[in-house]
C-alpha cells in the first residue's frame, strides 16, 4: 500500500481506502462487511468512509460493530463520518439535517454512539449549506476538534470558492480550515479535480477522498449488456442513479474503452481506480465493493499505476472526450 500526506496536515492515508454507502445495510450483512474490511485492513488500508445518511445511521451501525469485534488498534485506521442529509429521510424536522452548530454536534455525537468510537478522525459536511453562515461552520468544527471529538474536518462537493471561503474565515479568526474535500472523480466527472480546485490545491493544500471512482460500477464495463441482476443499479429506490449513470453514449465509451484495458492485460476496473489514483492531487480514492472478489480486484490498481503513462492517458481522453479544457493563457 501507498499512503499520502492528507492536504498539507501531518496525516497519512492509504491511497486506497473503503466506504460503505449503499453496500452496507443495503446490500451486505455483517459478516461480509467485516469479510472485506478484513481484507481491505490486511491489505494496509487504513480509512474507512462513513455518513449519517448512508442506510439511514445503519451502515455506520454496521461498521461500529464490525470495528469492535475486529479489535484493531483505534490508532491504525482512521474513520469518517458526514453531516448534512440527517438520518431521518423524509421524517428530517428543520434542525434535523444541514450544518448548523446544532446539527453539526448532535450528528457528530450520533455518529460517535454509533460507530462505537470515541473520536471521528475525519468529519465532512457532506454538502454546501446555504442557509448557514460560513463563520458558524467553521467555528463548529473547530469546536468539536477542541473537544476532541474529531481530528480533521472537512467538506465534500464544495465548490471551489466555498472551501477558500472557508478557509478565509477560518485565517481571520485563526481557526483551522477544512483539512480535506471529498469530491466524486473519475473518467467521467472531472471538472472539479482538474480545473476547479486547482487554485485551491495551490493555495491551501487540499486533500482529497474520491468517491465512485468506478461511476458505480460503470467503468468496471457490468453494465454494457444491460442491468445483471443483484447489481446497484437494479435496486429499487436507485433509480435516479440509474438514470445518471446508464446514459447510452457512456456506455458506448465504456464498450471501447475495453479495449485499452485488454491490451494491457488488466480488468477496467483496476485501470480506472489506478487512472484515479495517478492524480497526485488524489490523497485516497475510496473503494465501493459487495463481495470480496470485487475487492481483491480493485486493490490490483496499485499494481497497474506504474503502467498507466502518457500514451494510455491520451486513448482514455480520446475514447472519453472528458478531459477538461483548460484556458490556454
Ligand atoms: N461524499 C459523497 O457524496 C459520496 C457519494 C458517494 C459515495 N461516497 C463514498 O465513496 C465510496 C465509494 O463510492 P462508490 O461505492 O460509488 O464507488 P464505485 O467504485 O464507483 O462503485 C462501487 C460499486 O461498484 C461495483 N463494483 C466495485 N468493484 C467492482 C468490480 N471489480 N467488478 C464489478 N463491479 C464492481 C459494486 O456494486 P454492485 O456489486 O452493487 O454492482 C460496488 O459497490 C462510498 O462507499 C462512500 O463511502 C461518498
């Protein structure tokens, strides 16, 4: 395993790391959630992702039993939680969801109860909240860092401009600023990693924790004759995904893009997450996994990242048409 600075803060994270939004609960049951994150951990994964939302607080109810039989040292791994969607679904009352201090704190101490742990090292606002004001975010996370109750804080789907918002208020007042963003990136959504944030990457050192580096499966090329069966995009109450994800021209570009894959005698999974991981900008790129073949799979894009070089990049740009333009001045 590789592990990378977080941001500019003194904290190391394996390049791979694994997170549970709809398998947990949804898709697997305890013993094969401890089945993988066993193997994740033994293969030096030390990050595990998590949020209030995810099952609605019973994907973190799963990870906390699961850490508490596996009796790893606390200081080993590093687990997140997010804010912001409330865990209450449709039943979510005004103070229920959003980043106000109120909600901020109550989730974070949820959170805690849940996952069994004493502290979160990582705590995201999962979204932008337009009706808090910056300085009331900032001042809570900090807060709650004082407290101990989490290590580093952090945003996911900012904007540019939000985060070094952020982070202005936070040199005003002399307050940390958000360590980390955790922004969705991979062959199909690169705008924010290879334009947006490049300014902030420069300016205040962002880390990052990508999430769907596979598209939800898109790139491992399942889906190029249809929906299998027992697969995300066939759950129901998934629709919406479904439609975001199985747009035809995607498919078109995944169906080609087998190509290069095969050429170099790898899966297209292990390419795309090993494409994802070759942006230094990335600090982890997190793994979505139900069975442990998937798993054993991905973690194979350590070993395809020194194969990725220019010429590769360059099929994967043409093939795609995703690669972000930047001004030429
Ligand atoms: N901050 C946010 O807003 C946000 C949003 C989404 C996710 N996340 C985080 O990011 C993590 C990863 O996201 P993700 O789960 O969407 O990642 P992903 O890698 O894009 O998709 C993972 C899913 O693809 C399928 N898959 C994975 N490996 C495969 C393989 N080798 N062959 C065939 N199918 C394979 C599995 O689904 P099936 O077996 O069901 O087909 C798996 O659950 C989440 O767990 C969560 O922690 C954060």
């Amino acid at each position: 395993m590789e592990y990378r600075r977080l941001g500019r803060s003194g904290l190391q994270v394996s390049l791979l790391s694994f997170g549970s939004w709809v398998s947990f609960h949804k898709q697997i049951d305890d013993s094969i959630a401890d089945e993988l994150m066993g193997i994740a951990y033994d293969h030096g994964v030390n990050f595990f992702d998590n949020a209030e939302v995810y099952a609605l607080g019973k994907s973190e109810e799963m990870m906390g039993r699961v850490l508490k039989k596996k009796k790893w040292d606390r200081t080993s791994y590093i687990v997140s939680s997010k804010a912001y969607f409330g865990w209450r679904g449709k039943e979510n009352k005004p103070n229920q969801h959003g980043l106000s201090r109120k909600h901020l704190i109550e989730a974070c101490n949820e959170a805690l109860q849940r996952l069994q742990v004493d502290y979160l090292d990582l705590y995201f606002c999962h979204r932008p909240d337009k009706n808090v004001p910056i300085e009331e975010v900032v001042w809570t996370m900090n807060h709650l860092i004082q407290q101990g109750k989490i290590l580093y804080w952090g945003t996911s789907e900012w904007s540019g401009v939000e985060i070094m918002e952020a982070h202005r208020v936070a040199q005003a007042y002399r307050l940390i600023g958000p360590t980390m963003e955790q922004p969705e990136y991979n062959i199909f959504n690169r705008h924010k990693m290879e334009n947006e944030y490049l300014e902030v990457f420069k300016n205040v050192g962002l880390g990052t924790t990508i999430w769907s580096p596979l598209a939800s499966g898109l790139l491992t090329g399942k889906y190029n004759d249809g929906i299998p069966e027992g697969t995300r995009l066939a759950i129901p109450g998934f629709e919406w995904l479904k439609d975001r994800t199985l747009v035809e021209e995607k498919v078109k570009s995944v169906r080609a893009y087998h190509q290069v894959a095969h050429e170099m005698g790898v899966s297209m999974a292990a390419l795309s997450i090993a494409w994802c991981i070759n942006n230094p900008n990335v600090s982890t790129a997190i793994l979505g996994a139900t069975r442990k073949e998937q798993l054993l799979e991905n973690l194979k894009a350590l070993e395809v990242l020194p194969k990725v070089d220019d010429s590769i990049m360059q099929r994967i740009d043409e093939i795609f048409g995703t690669k972000p333009r930047l001004p030429e001045y």
